[in-house]
C-alpha cells in the first residue's frame, strides 16, 4: 500500500478521506468564489479535509457551441487566490504542457484528464511542474495498465502522484464502474480516488451535450468507499439544473452534507 501523500494542510491515504469538491468548470468569477466558500463551511462543519476543484477550460466538450470555460492564466490564477484565501488546496485539469507551466505557478494538484491520461509529453510536463499529480485513469484502460503511466512519471522525476477511476466505456454513450478496480490499483502500490460524477456520464448521450445519471452518483461513491479508495471526486453545483457544463451528472450543494457523512461513516467502518 502506498504511503500518505500529504497535500497542503491535507492527506490523500491517511485517517480520513480526502474529498475533491467542487463545479465542472468556472462559469463566472462571481459563481466559484461563492460555490468554493459554500463548500470550505460545509466541510468544516462536517470536519472532513477537501480539496477545491474546477475546470479553466472544457477542452473536450462534445459540441464545438459548448461553454469553455475562462481560459488557463485568468482560470489558475483565481483558483490559487481562493486556495490562498480559504486556506485549502486547489486542483484543476490541464491539457498540454503550456497549461502545465502556467498552472504550477499556482495549482496544487495538476490533473490529467483521462483522454489524455497516455500523452507521454502532458505527463511529463506535469511530472516536471514539482506538483502533485493526479491522472484519470482513461475510459479505455485495464486497471493494470495505470503502472504503464506511474513509470512514466517516476521516470521524469515525480512520485508525488494518484489515479482516479472514472468509470470504463461499456457500449455506446455509456460507462461502467468495475469495483474491482479500486481494488486492484491499490495492491498495486498506487493511491486511488473514485469520481463519483463522471463516472454516471453518458457520454454524448444528449446529441450535441453528454448526459448522465446524476442520481446514481452517491449510489456510486458509497460502494467506492465501502471497496476501500483514498479519496472521493465529486462535481457539485448550486443548481445543476442550470449548470454550464455536466449538469446532468453534478450533486446538488444541498444534498453535499449528508453523502459527506454517510462516506465518512463508511470510510471508518472499512479503513
């Protein structure tokens, strides 16, 4: 088993979960400062260690009509004052090794987003950055093959890094998630986080936008926890409904607090 990785004031594989909260992406200034402080009271009365996550720029939605997102340097630059502020990492996804760059300056936790999971160059560039590193573990990828991608950022000098399981393609406009996975990942020595959201994806399911089963999310991150993962991914929004990006697949900020307990409870009961 791989050893706490300590990340700001947090740890991802220590005594409690680590939860990775937050919106898809950054709709307005306005809309991720009031969405990340709703979240850092929420987490404190629930006395659970979160990082704070949102997207600059949706750079793989399914119509080119689709809002982005604020772009790289404004996006980073915003997410590491509220870090700064609120006194909590920050994480966000990066799509090239420019990002990477950019991103260091400011970003705890660089993500691979999981179509990019294998770009040997975006890896590296993120290995290089001396951030923490966090790969989604791509929807057409084995659990074993993510130690493909672990040698790669040891080879470039990181081992400050996890996987997160989003679910794998079953069939079209649809996704799995193989419990086992979590399992496996783990005995391989490497940290895991389960995406709760992604996961529940239908992936240009809607025509022109992904669906999903946003219902079935908390389903998902209960059984992930019970089959014993480091941390927990969960996108959240005030009022999906309205959502610029994801909708269908965010957790509504309201009903945060009582899936925050229940795998938390979980997690104690198993860990």
């Amino acid at each position: 088993m791989a050893p706490a990785l300590a990340i700001g004031g947090c740890q991802l594989g220590g005594a409690q979960p680590l939860f990775i909260l937050g919106p898809c992406v950054i709709e307005s200034e306005d809309f991720v400062w009031r969405m990340a402080r709703a979240l850092k009271a929420m987490c404190v009365e629930a006395g659970v260690q979160f990082v704070f996550k949102a997207s600059y720029d949706k750079a793989n939605r399914t119509s080119g009509k689709s809002f982005r997102g604020i772009g790289a340097r404004a996006g980073c630059r915003l997410l590491g004052e509220i870090g700064r502020e609120l006194g909590v990492p920050v994480t966000t996804d990066v799509h090239s090794p420019e990002d990477c760059a950019v991103a260091a300056e400011w970003i705890d936790i660089l993500q691979i987003p999981a179509f990019l999971c294998r770009q040997t160059d975006l890896i590296q560039a993120a290995a290089e950055s001396g951030r923490v590193v966090n790969v989604k573990k791509g929807q057409f990828l084995a659990p074993w093959d993510v130690r493909n991608i672990a040698e790669k950022l040891v080879a470039f000098g990181n081992d400050r890094f996890f996987f997160t399981e989003r679910g794998t393609t079953f069939g079209y406009n649809n996704l799995v998630v193989d419990m086992r996975s979590l399992y496996w990942i783990r005995e391989a020595g490497y940290r895991i986080v389960f995406d709760a959201t992604h996961s529940v994806q239908r992936p240009g399911g809607a025509g022109d936008t992904t669906g999903g089963d946003g219902v079935l999310a908390p389903v998902l991150a209960r059984a992930a926890v019970a089959a014993g993962c480091d941390g927990v991914f969960i996108e959240t929004h005030e009022d999906p409904s309205k959502a610029l990006s994801d909708g269908p697949n965010q957790i509504p900020l309201s009903q945060l607090p009582a899936l925050l307990k229940q795998l938390t409870q979980i997690h104690a009961l198993v860990s």
